[in-house]
C-alpha cells in the first residue's frame, strides 16, 4: 500500500523533484515499508520523534525537519539532520551555527517564509529573509533555498499566487546566493507547487495515509 502510493507518486513528479515523505506521527514500519521501497528523504515536525526514529532506523536515511524548531533542541538533530527546513528567526539560524560548528559539520537550511494569509503559520516576511541574508555570517550553516506553505483553502488560485511569490523571491536570490532548493508543495497541492517551479514536495498523507 505504501509502496503503491510511493511509486505512483513517483512517477507524476518529475526526476529532477526531491520527495521527502513526510512521517510525522508514523510508525517505524510504516517508515521501513517506504525505505525497502526505495526512499531515502524522510521528513518530521518533532525533535524527539526524529532523534527516535533515527536511532532504530538505517543510517543512510536523510532526516529533514520540517516542523517549528525550538533553539533549545537543535543540540538533538544536529549530528545528523540532513536539511532544516524550517530556519524562521536570525536567533535559529546563529543556535543551528553553533550546534554545526560543535559538530564539526555544516549543516544545510531553508529559510521559512510566510507566504499564507493565514494567521497562524510560522515564517519569515521576505523583508526579514533580506535582512538575514544580508546580516548573517554563519560558517557551519548553509542557506540552500526557501521553504513555504500555501493557505489551507480550496481556492486554487490563491494557492498558485502565494506558491508565485515564493518562486518570485527565489529566482531574484537564486544565482546570488547559489540556491538549489525551493520547498514547496505537499500532499494537496505538490502538482500546482511543482508547476510554479518547487524542486522538493513534503507529502504525508498521500504516502501513508491519513493521520489522527
Ligand atoms: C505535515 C506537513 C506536510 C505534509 O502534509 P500532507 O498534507 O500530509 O502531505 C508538509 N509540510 C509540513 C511543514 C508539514 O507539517
């Protein structure tokens, strides 16, 4: 069932999009069934269920986080998160340095931008995203791309303007900065993200099935 979602997602994105398949609130069976299949990028929203799954699943799975992270528990994730994607204050991203630089790693971001008109989601205005890419200087962190969430609405075309914007904003940054990674896109609305130019979709239910 997993594996028959997976490879029929798989084949409606095109090669160059990353998948992470998100698995948050999943069992380590559900995320097993989805690595013997093949996939290998895998994407949680809590630091303590990551680190659990991480230490009973195999070592060359690449953990992303996705979900709002608390400056207190980077220390857990960074030995091996593969890309926070979730980077929405200058505070977060000097912690995530210095957990690097602890590390000895450098560890890869996206910046979160608000692009929902909603009230409740976490991100940065594009103004804030200038000011930290102006201001921050962090050898043990590096700023690959943007992530963002469109509204939780119907209205498609509210979808395709918020995702607009952000890929608006990534390719007037793209070349100065060398970023290769737009993340937008999940299990409702991956086709539209990808067509306004996403190069990684976060998709849960639609791999592994509603969640409670
Ligand atoms: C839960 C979540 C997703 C996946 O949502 P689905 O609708 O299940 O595909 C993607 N991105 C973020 C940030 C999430 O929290």
């Amino acid at each position: 069932m997993i594996k028959d979602n997976l490879s029929t997602l798989l084949q409606s994105i095109p090669d160059s999009a990353t998948l992470v398949a998100v698995s948050k609130t999943k069992p380590v069976a559900s995320l097993l069934e989805a690595y013997e299949a093949g996939q290998r990028d895998f994407g949680e929203n809590k630091v303590q269920e990551m680190v659990d799954k991480a230490s009973v699943l195999p070592q060359n799975i690449r953990w992303h986080m996705i979900g709002h992270l608390q400056r207190n528990k980077v220390k857990y994730i960074a030995p091996f998160v593969s890309l926070i994607h979730s980077v929405d204050s200058i505070r977060l991203l000097k912690e995530i340095d210095k957990q690097g630089q602890k590390n000895a790693r450098v560890i890869d971001c996206l910046l979160q931008v608000r692009i929902a008109k909603e009230e409740t989601k976490f991100g940065l205005t594009f103004e804030s995203c200038n000011e930290i890419l102006e201001h921050a200087n962090c050898a043990n962190v590096r700023v690959r791309g943007l992530m963002g969430m469109a509204s939780f609405t119907d209205n498609q075309t509210q979808i395709e303007s918020e995702f607009k914007s952000l890929a608006h904003y990534y390719k007037q940054h793209q070349e100065q900065y060398k970023w290769d990674i737009l993340s937008m896109g999940m299990s409702g609305d991956y086709p539209l993200a990808l067509s306004c130019g996403s190069t990684m979709i976060r998709v849960g239910s639609r791999i592994f099935g509603a969640r409670n």
